[in-house]
C-alpha cells in the first residue's frame, strides 16, 4: 500500500475496481473536472484544488463523489 493510502483504496486494483490521479499539463485543471463530473459514469474524487483529478471505476457503485 503506497504511503498515506487507504487499505480499500480504488487505486489498489481489485477485480471491478481501479482508479487513477491525474492532470493533464497545460490544462485548466478545474475544466478537467467539470468535464469528468458530467462524463465519467463511475467515481470522482473532486481534487482539483490540490492538482490533480481522481477518476476510478467501482462496478458496484457508480457515480460516487467526494472532495479531496
């Protein structure tokens, strides 16, 4: 488990369950977010203000959010 991390994190992959941090450089990060909130039919972990965006797939529980 990477530091500071969560033992059920999305990010350790598990079968119907993954996930990523990111940003795209050169990109209005808060746009980023805004697009994946009313595109990405699975979670988001609204991390915008900190530099990045969660996105992550929970088959089990779709469009879940949360702040960062």
């Amino acid at each position: 488990m990477p530091a500071n991390g969560a033992s059920n994190s999305e990010h350790l992959y598990k079968p119907g369950c993954g996930a990523v941090d990111f940003y795209i450089d050169g990109a209005d990060i808060y746009k980023v977010e805004d697009w994946c909130d009313k595109n990405w039919p699975y979670s988001i972990g609204y991390g915008a203000g900190k530099g990045f965006v969660h996105v992550g797939i929970r088959s089990s529980r779709a469009r879940v959010r949360w702040d960062y």
